[in-house]
C-alpha cells in the first residue's frame, strides 16, 4: 500500500468551486486545530499525479501568503 494519494481533476465549470473550498481553508487556516493543519499539510505533500514538490514548505508559504 502506497502513501501516495492523487489530485481530483476539476472540470473548468467546478473551479469556481473549488476556489471557494481552498480559499474558507486558507482564511480559516488558525482556526483550524494543530493536528488538522498536519494532517493536510502531510495530505497535500504526498498528492502526486506524477509530480512531486520541489519544495515542501511551499505549501506553508502559500497559506501564509494568502490567509490574511
């Protein structure tokens, strides 16, 4: 059994959507509990569709980007 786990495809029309779901998660990003934010984090770290992070802490930078 592998760790890896794989991207959904969006369909053009779900964007919209999907933008809504990740954008509550990333402003909602501190009232999300410690162990939550691992669980994602680890989760989106190990997402691949053939590709892998060059660099991990990319995901954090984003959130912190984007969450104020």
């Amino acid at each position: 059994m592998t760790n890896q786990q794989r991207t959904i495809e969006i369909a053009p029309s779900d964007e919209p959507l999907a933008l809504r779901l990740l954008s509550a998660v990333v402003l909602g990003w501190d009232r999300i509990p410690i162990s939550m934010q691992g669980w994602i984090l680890r989760d989106a770290f190990m997402m691949m569709n053939g590709e892998q992070l060059d660099r991990p802490e990319s995901l954090m930078e984003f959130v912190y980007a984007h969450r104020d």
